[in-house]
C-alpha cells in the first residue's frame, strides 16, 4: 500500500508560473534533470549547492569544516527554506540531501499546496554503480528515500538512455564535465520535457501546429478509429512484451495495474517511463480489481477500495495523461480523483457484466453516462459482454443515442468485449483497447483485447467504412525518391488499403488531373514545385504560410450538396473517398527538422533569443523550412547564404517581415554576401547549421559539394549540423566537419540527409493519414531502399546508419 501519509487531497494545478521543485538522492538525476527542465520551460535553474555558497560565502564541504556537523546541518536546513520560500515562481528547484530530514519534509508538504514537487527515482543499483557506494550507505538511503512520496505531489522515473549505457559499456567516461556528457540525454530530455511540460501545463500555452490534421493536436479521443494497447502490469514484470515494438499500433497505450506491494510503487513508476520512452504516446493508467494481487486474498470490500484509489493515485503521481476510474466505486474517493487530477482526464469506467442482465437498450445505460458526465468525467467507457452477436447492433443504437443528445457532452467509449464483440470493438470510434504483437502473454483470461489495431484498420477497409486512396510524390527528379518504399510499408503495416507511386508524367499538369480523383488521398511535392503549387490552394496552414513554400497538398471533400466540410471533419474523414473541391496545403519539412534539432541539440547549446545564432546555407523550400524551424524554436538570429545573392535576400525579406507582425523584430534574417566574410561581429557563432544544398541538383549541376568556411565554425561548444543532400551519403560537409571535430574536439553533432528524409516521411505520414506513423519501419525501409553513388548499403552498415554521430 502508499506511505501513510500519502493523500487524495493533494493538489496538481498551480498558477502557470509555480516553480518547479526536484527532490530525491544523490544520484537520483536531480541536476542533469533540473538542467533540462529549466531549459524546456525556460526558467531560472536554482541548485542547493550554489543557493548556499551564495548565502554563506562558503561551499557546503567547507562550511562543514569550519562549523561542524551540527552547525552545519541546522545552517543548511535555514538556507534550503529560504531558498524556497524565495523563490516561489519562474524557477526549477534542486533540493539537496536536506529533503531527507524531517523540518525540510514538513516545509516541502505546506510548499506542495502551491507549488509541483516532482520525486524523482531511480534505480538503486544503478545510484550504487554511479557513487560507488557500500552496503550500509545503499540500506540507509533505500530506507530514507521513499518518503519523498509524503512530500511531493509527482513523481518520475529516471531510467538509462540507452545511448548512455551502450558508451559506458564502451569504455567512455562518464564525467558530467566531459564536453560529450550532455549528448547522452538525448532521450531523457524527451520524455523529462514532455513530462514536466504537461505537469506545469506549459505545453496549454506553447503554440501549438494549428491544424487538425497533426496528431500532436489533437488527442486521441477527438480523432476517429483511435486505439489504446493494453498492457497488462504483470506482463512488463514477467518480461513478456517487447517495448521497442509497442512505439506503433496504438494511439495511447493502457496500463493496466494486476498487481500490488510494498514495492509496487516505484515499480509501476519504472513501467510508466519505460511505456513513455519506447512508445512516444499518452498513458491510460487502470487497475484490475478482480485480478488475484488487487482483489483476491483475505481483504475486505473497504481493505481493497482503498488499495484501489491508493493506486489511482499513484497515477496522479505520475502525471499520466488518462486515469480510467471505476464509477462503482466509492463516490467521495472518486470526486477526490476528479479535484486533484491536475491535468490528468478522467475516464468513467463501468463494466456490465452478464449477470447484471442491462442490455443496451436499457435506460440504466444512458442514466450511467450522464451520472459520470455530472461527476466530472472528461471520458466515459461503458462495456458490456457479449452473449449474442445481435448485442453489436445494440451498441451502435446507444453510441448514437449518446450523439443526438442537444448540447456538448463527454465523448462516449462504448463496445462490447469478448470474441462475440469484435465487430463493435471495430466500429467504437475511440480508444477502444487493442493487444499487439510484441505482447507474448501467455494466458487468456477472456476479458483482454482480442484484436489488434491493424485487425481493426484491415476490417474498417474491408467493410468499406474506409477506402484506399491513391497517393503521389510530385516535383523534378523524383525517380529515386524513398518515399514510396516508407509510405506502402507504412500502409501495410497499419492494416491501410492505401498506394503511393510516381506518376507516368509527375507534373503540375498532371496534379490537376490526379487531384480531382475521388480517390485521390493527397501528394508530396518536391522541388522544383514547392513554391508553384502554392497559389493553387483552396486552404493552408499559417506554418506554411509563414515559410512561403509547401510539401504537402490533401483534398478537401465536399458533402452529397456540394459544400464543403469544415476542417476538423476534414481531418476525421482522411481516409474516405469522395469528390474533391480543393486542397489544404501543409509544410512537414520544419516539422522534421524541428524535430532533428531539439533531438541532437545538447543543453550546453540551449537555444536563446540573445545568444542562439542560426545558419542556413541555400535559398530554396528546404532553406525556408529550416529557417522558420530556427525561429520556431526561439533562435532570433538567423544568417542566409546562397550562391545567388537576389534569392537570399527575397527570403530574408520575406521572414523579416513575417517577423515584424510575429515576434516584434523587423532584422531576424540577415544575408551573408561571401564565402571570405568574417563573421559579424555583433553575433554569435552559429550552433545551428542547416546546408539546403538540393540532394536532387536541378538540371546538369553538379551534386552537393559545399564545405564550410572555417571562420564561420567559431562555437566553442560545437552545435548542430543538419545536412539534407544524401547523395552521396558521405557528403564533403560530412566528411569536414568529422576532420574539424577530431582536431578541435568541439562536440559537433552531424545529421545526414537520410534522417532528414525519414523524419519528413514520419510527419507527412501522420499527417496524411491521421495514423501513428511506424517510425523504425520507414526509417529502415529508407536504408534498405538507398541505391547511392556506390549501390546500396550493405546490411551490416544499416545499424550504423540509423542514426548521424
């Protein structure tokens, strides 16, 4: 069971300003973290270590050695006190080891009320690995450290990036002074920044992508045919799912509790980060009440409502996105649940079962919706078992009993579970609980998902709910393109209908002519095109607005009289035919390289307006891109170079003044007229390196051989370097910029032209068809398919070439 005093009337909202606070051991992550947390939310980083030496004059070791223990401790509980009480808003806070004495646990209990105090937990074996600890020291600390629980509101787990293990086990240092040691959190910073995004409820005011058609937008429970995997607790503990598996097939996965203990804790902690790490999507906590480590033994009704809202409150701890809650459950526990979910929804849950004789024609059905609409529920899911297949048609009727009700409402989880409920399970719209693959259980208990998300997707075509659609690449050069091996394995694997080709004649004509096919599912458009097709848009978003250029054109459908569908329903009927009034244009290549920067880019080099200077080389649509990426991402210093000096300066007009209505500067891209210019004086060195030389060259140039001039690579923290051309892959830019890092020892990060290509072809993915995209698949479908100037890869480089280092 949870300590003690652990409480259901913990508060998770706070005013959007509330400082953040770190608790937990030494070795627990607590710096490495808070450094990351701070850059994500752009907030001061106030450390214990330095708060003190900054009060007292002297470092911790050395006021303990003038003043004694005793002094000492009682001077160190004063200061951390002061430092938080001083420090109440805009800051990430690092607590040191006074959290683990009883004045500064109280005073971080009446702090809490106002304030997130996140615990962060880590692997004890690993803590003793790292600090090189004894016994008696890993005992005392194994003892002492779970009553951060009492005191703090949230609670994360820090597990291994696994780039980190793999360059320890081969002998690489792990000193956090190491110019390389900030690259070795690439994948911590991800999951910690979305993490403490979603708790501080900063990522409510980052602006979003402003379309309906990007997954990141909208959750899953306001998109059509949604899929949650459902993970059974037992199932992670016996080792039988393979979790780099699970990060397709699902748009959320459920997390279902089976069992509980004294150290269930920190072990359902572990399990929830490891789902987020490998899977990159929302987390349905549940609890099964009637499995044999919840329900069974000798406990009585109260004994296990107890244990059951202890554990829900856990998953309040854990910030997960949704908590499915019981609605036959205690009430009061259950508005407790509903006033301190922070930002966490609440899925009303109940299970008729056989014996209870409601069917769903019957008003109790109705009568449960709309009680858990008046408790508060953000999501309801009403499940029945099925006896007959008529109770399938039964479903249907009640979904839509639920939609013709007058006014906004809940959305509404409805089907029938069971081998004789499949064809409902088919059919509810939203996040209805699927099995995958990579989950080898090895017992059935009758109740769990039967089919997988790519069943289901195969039924809805074969049914004829949905409908293949024809897709296209468009634009010069296009014969060697990779985005028809990504996009039909892609298809394939999600269960889709769906074709992605050349065109016989890939031209503007021929766009006219393909995109009015009923069919017709939507295109990538490439060079020399990117711009053209611009004017032709029915609709577009304000990214692609913004940047000037496209690469992305979808349909927009028309109803039986002829108007047109507003956007959201556009988005919802993605993969249905039907005639074409005109087309929305998108731009995904930002979102790639948005998404390769804030991957590859350490937090020694975190972007600042003041500081952060940017660089793009070229002119074209990928050069826009890159730019807009730049400034999306708070860069407010961008330089433009290209061969033809009259291009560079129309783009920087054309950013400079989206820049005057957007982010108050009117000088945000400036032009770099030679090759032998020094660099400005009143910049920066770049950390930030795009070269938008065309990986297809137009005509009869030459392929990409740019290289950097020297003067320009001053960062003396390195930086990224994005190259697009990828033939060949080994460009000159590559190959000099591995000379320059091993002479300089600055910790430049290279990333080739075939990461670039498979992040766009993930995003356009998404986009097109609302599906979660199978990143691993494309990204090997794009190796395996490369014919370069010296063939293909060969199988034993493909592991290597998965990622740029």
């Amino acid at each position: 069971m949870m300590p003690p005093n652990s409480s259901v009337n913990t508060p998770r909202r706070f005013d959007r300003d509330a400082s953040l606070v770190l608790v937990g051991i030494r070795g627990c992550g607590k710096r490495s973290l808070g450094f990351v947390a701070a850059t994500a939310l752009k907030r001061r980083f106030i450390t214990e270590d330095h708060y003190f030496k900054e009060v007292t004059g002297l470092t911790r070791h050395e006021y303990l050695k003038r003043h004694g223990s005793q002094e000492f401790q009682r001077r160190d509980i004063d200061v951390l006190k002061k430092m938080l009480d001083n420090h109440q808003s805009q800051c990430v806070i690092e607590c040191g080891l006074g959290s683990l004495t009883r004045p500064i646990q109280e005073h971080l209990r009446l702090y809490l009320a106002k304030n997130p105090i996140v615990y962060l937990v880590r692997d004890m074996d690993r803590i003793q690995s790292l600090l090189g600890l004894e016994h008696q020291a890993v005992k005392l600390l194994c003892e002492g450290d779970p009553l951060h629980r009492t005191c703090s509101n949230f609670e994360y787990y820090n597990i291994e990036d696994r780039s980190s293990v793999e360059a320890q086990t081969d002998g690489e240092p792990s000193d956090r002074r190491s110019v390389n040691y900030s690259f070795k959190l690439r994948e911590a910073k991800e999951d910690f920044t979305r993490f403490v995004r979603f708790v501080t409820g900063a990522d409510v005011d980052q602006p979003g992508y402003d379309s309906p058609f990007v997954l990141l937008e909208t959750p899953p429970e306001l998109r059509s045919f949604t899929h949650a995997i459902f993970v059974r607790s037992s199932d992670l503990t016996e080792g039988v799912v393979d979790l780099a598996e699970l990060e397709s097939g699902g748009d959320a996965i459920e997390l279902c509790v089976d069992r509980w203990g004294s150290s269930m804790a920190s072990t359902i902690s572990k399990q929830v980060s490891l789902l987020r790490r490998n899977a990159r999507t929302p987390i349905i906590l549940s609890v099964d009440t009637t499995a044999s480590g919840i329900g069974g033994g000798d406990l009585i009704s109260t004994q296990i409502s107890e244990l059951y809202f202890n554990i829900l409150e856990h998953g309040l701890r854990l910030a997960v996105e949704y908590l499915a809650v019981d609605l036959g459950q205690n009430q009061y526990l259950f508005n407790q649940m509903i006033r301190n979910r922070g930002r966490t929804k609440i899925i009303g849950h109940y299970l008729f079962e056989p014996s209870s004789c409601v069917t769903w024609e019957d008003e109790e059905c109705l009568c449960l919706y709309l009680e858990a609409e008046k408790l508060g529920c953000q999501i309801v899911r009403i499940l029945q078992v099925a006896t007959e297949r008529e109770d399938n048609a039964a479903v249907g009727k009640f979904i839509n009993k639920i939609q013709s009700l007058p006014g906004s409402h809940p959305p509404v989880i409805a089907y029938n579970i069971g081998s004789l409920g499949r064809t409902s399970q088919v059919f509810n719209s939203i996040l209805t609980s699927v099995t995958h693959p990579a989950i080898k259980r090895r017992t059935d208990n009758g109740r769990d998902p039967l089919i997988t998300s790519r069943d289901a997707i195969q039924a809805l075509f074969q049914s004829y709910a949905l409908d293949p659609l024809q897709f296209y690449i468009l634009g010069g050069n296009v014969a060697y393109s990779l985005s028809p091996a990504m996009h039909n394995a892609a298809f394939r694997h999600c269960g889709m209908g769906h074709t992605y080709s050349i065109p016989e004649f890939p031209s503007l004509a021929a766009l006219d002519r393909l995109g009015r096919d009923p069919h017709f599912g939507g295109a990538s458009i490439v060079q020399p095109w990117r711009v053209q097709v611009f004017q032709k848009l029915a609709s577009k978003s304000r990214h692609a607005e913004a940047i000037g250029a496209i690469n992305t054109i979808m349909p927009l459908r028309a109803r039986a009289d002829g108007t047109m569908f507003p956007l959201q329903e556009q988005a919802s009927r993605r993969n249905q035919a039907g005639p074409v009034l005109g087309w929305y244009g998108e731009n995904t290549d930002w979102v790639s390289i948005m998404t390769c920067i804030s991957r590859h880019l350490s937090p020694r080099n975190t972007i600042s307006p003041l500081k952060s200077t940017g660089l793009v080389i070229g002119a074209g649509g990928m050069a826009r891109a890159a730019i807009y990426a730049m400034l999306r991402l708070g860069c407010r210093k961008v330089f433009i170079y290209n061969r033809t000096l009259s291009r560079a300066e129309s783009v920087a007009r054309h950013f400079n003044s989206w820049a005057a209505s957007q982010v108050g500067s009117t000088q945000v891209v400036r032009v770099l007229k030679s090759l032998q210019d020094e660099w400005p004086l009143d910049a920066c060195h770049p950390c930030l390196i795009a070269s938008c030389v065309p990986a297809d060259p137009d005509r009869d140039e030459p392929p990409a051989n740019f290289e950097m001039p020297i003067q320009w690579l001053g960062s003396p923290t390195g930086g990224v370097i994005l190259e697009f051309a990828y033939k060949p892959l080994d460009t000159p830019l590559l190959r000099q910029m591995r000379r320059f890092r091993s002479e300089t020892g600055r910790p430049w990060i290279l990333v080739g032209g075939l990461e670039l290509v498979s992040e766009q072809a993930v995003a356009q993915f998404e986009l097109l068809t609302g599906r979660k995209a199978p990143r691993r698949l494309m990204t090997l479908e794009a190796l395996q398919n490369y014919v370069g100037e010296n063939g293909s890869l060969d199988e034993k480089e493909i592991p290597a070439r998965l990622g740029y280092t």
